[in-house]
C-alpha cells in the first residue's frame, strides 16, 4: 500500500516536471518566433535553423 503511494507521487511529480519543461521550451520557442519575425534574425540563445 505505501510503495503504491508511494509509486503514485514519483509518477505526479514526474508528470509535473515534464509540464514545466514544456511551458519552459514553448515560452522560448514563442520569444525565438517573435524575435526572428521582428528582426529576420535569431537572437542570442535561439537555435538558426540548418541550410
């Protein structure tokens, strides 16, 4: 019964992490789109796209 508890907290905090990560990459992703549309430039920390 407490490893299940237990289980379940590991796997909550997991999903949490992960939803944290993904606001993180879609703020980033949102400020690299805005800044190469603005400017026609990636700015500094935003990966150029391969040619």
């Amino acid at each position: 019964m407490f490893a299940e508890l237990v289980a379940r907290l590991v796997e909550a905090v997991g999903a949490v992490e992960r939803g944290n990560q993904r606001a993180v990459g879609v703020a980033a992703e949102r400020r690299c789109t805005a800044a190469i549309l603005s400017t026609g430039k990636p700015p500094a920390g935003c990966a150029s796209a391969a040619q």
